[in-house]
C-alpha cells in the first residue's frame, strides 16, 4: 500500500511542473505556449488517470487558443490550480 501511495504522490507532483510553466507563459503572455502545454498536460493527466485535471487543462488551452481571450485563459489557470490543490490533496489522504 506505501508503495503505492508513493507512486500516486510522485504521478500527481509531475503534473505540478507543466502547470508552473504555463503561469510563467501566460505572466509573459505567451499564449499558444500556454495552450500547447495545457493539452500536453490534458493527455498526460488523462494517462495518469486524473480525469478532473486533464478536463481542465483541456479548457485552458481552448480558452488561451482562442484570439484576445487572455481573461477568459486566466481564469480558467487558476480553476486548473485549484483542481491541481483537490486532486493533490484527496489522494494525499488516501493512506
């Protein structure tokens, strides 16, 4: 069972790295950065089987691939954070 706990805690933190790059692009307003490394993070999550985080990395690169929509792709990085913090923490206390 710790085996396992450790490998779901190590799968969640890899996630944490992508999530961190897309901040920076989108505080440097890089937006298609922002949407590739949101689908990149959507498959990777998917795989890993995080349905709520792959959901919303999905929706922010839609929302940052879409032209003057920098609100709508800030809004949606901080729901995927927020995700990110739930998912973290529901399989934290998994134990």
């Amino acid at each position: 069972m710790s085996a396992n706990h450790s490998r779901v805690v190590r799968s969640i933190d890899h996630l944490m790295a992508p999530i961190d790059e897309m901040v920076q692009a989108s505080t440097d307003g890089n937006w298609s950065r922002v949407a590739e490394l949101g689908r990149q993070l959507s498959q990777d999550s998917r795989q890993a089987g995080y349905r709520g985080v792959s959901v919303m990395a999905q929706v922010v690169a839609n929302e940052a691939a879409r032209p003057d929509n920098a609100h709508g792709a800030r809004r949606s990085l901080i729901r995927l954070i927020g995700t990110y913090g739930r998912t973290t923490r529901s399989h934290a206390t998994c134990d």
